[in-house]
C-alpha cells in the first residue's frame, strides 16, 4: 500500500508466473523482463510484447545491459508510475522442496539504481496450470511476502541483496509446506 513504483521478484515455477502476477497487481502498471525465447512462443510472445515487457538476451551482454538500463529508465520516471518485475533465478524451478536455484545479482541492479522498494512474492503450484490449460481450474497461491525499501538494503551490494530475498522466499515456502502438511 502506498508503494507507487517497486521491483517485483518471485520465485519461478511456470512460463505464465509473469501473468499471474500481473493479474494480482492488476491495479498497478507492471512490465515484466523477459527472455528472448519466450516472445517466440505464439500467443504468449504477441501477448508479452503487446504488455511491453523488456526483452532480455542473455547470451547477448550488451543487449542483457539495454534491458537492465531499459527497467532502470522506467523505474526512474516518475510520469511513467510503472514497476518492473524479475525472477532472479532466470528460469523456472520446479523441485518438490520449492528450493530455488541461485538468484542473479545483476537484476538488483534495478533497484539499487533506482531506489525503489524491492517487493517480494512466493509462487506456489504455477507449475501444475501448466497440465490442462483450458480445462481444469487450477488453484495456486501469490503471496506478497514482504517489503525492503531502500534504507532496508541500501548498505547490501547486489550479491547480498540477492541472498537476502532468495532467503526470504525460501524461508516463506519451507514454512508454508510445514504448515500444510501439520494440517492433515
């Protein structure tokens, strides 16, 4: 509440986590950086750019620059009110435990350039809409875990700061898993 412009970063679990997100902030402009293989897939690569994610390459060093510059200059633009989101562990995760693979530093770079508040999300069972797409209901959970403004991480480097919130997610998910199976 009260937050005009953030990085949103979750943990990643399906190709559709992006529009999941978007969804639950669907009062807040957003734009996703995506990777370059995913603007090739039909319908999803027209429906992302037509959303005007940032393309990310990353085998391309001085376009993955461009892109982190691109979501730097949004975050900055206080006309412009929008947030930029990032899954830092770059590709999807799908193990049983929801540990999480190694965040990348490089997209703390958003917010230690821009000093917004980094806004923290926890997927859970995105990777199961995936099986019958169009047909079954499925039930999963985006969770806003928490907040680290500026004064909260300002002192961190980007390696630190991505330590932390790979902690903060994983935390949230153990916790979550433990609770659900005391339940039965």
């Amino acid at each position: 509440d009260g937050i005009e412009q953030a990085l949103i970063i979750s943990n990643h679990r399906s190709n559709l986590d992006s529009l999941i997100i978007d969804n639950y902030l669907k009062d807040y402009p957003l734009v996703f950086v995506a990777k370059k293989s995913l603007f090739k897939i039909p319908f999803v690569g027209r429906l992302i750019h037509g959303c005007n994610y940032i393309f990310l390459d990353r085998k391309n060093l001085k376009q993955e620059l461009l892109a982190i510059r691109k979501g730097i200059n949004i975050l900055n633009d206080k006309n412009e009110n929008c947030s930029v989101g990032v899954f830092p562990e770059g590709t999807r995760t799908l193990n049983e435990d929801y540990s999480l693979a190694e965040f990348r530093p490089g997209c703390f770079n958003l917010a230690k350039k821009s000093h917004v508040p980094i806004v923290i999300f926890a997927l859970k069972n995105t990777d199961k809409v995936n099986i019958g797409l169009l047909i079954k209901i499925h039930h999963v959970k985006c969770h806003l875990i928490k907040v680290l403004y500026y004064d909260d991480y300002k002192d961190l480097n980007t390696i630190e700061l991505a330590n932390l919130s790979k902690e903060i997610i994983e935390q949230y998910l153990k916790e979550e898993i433990w609770y659900e199976i005391r339940s039965f």
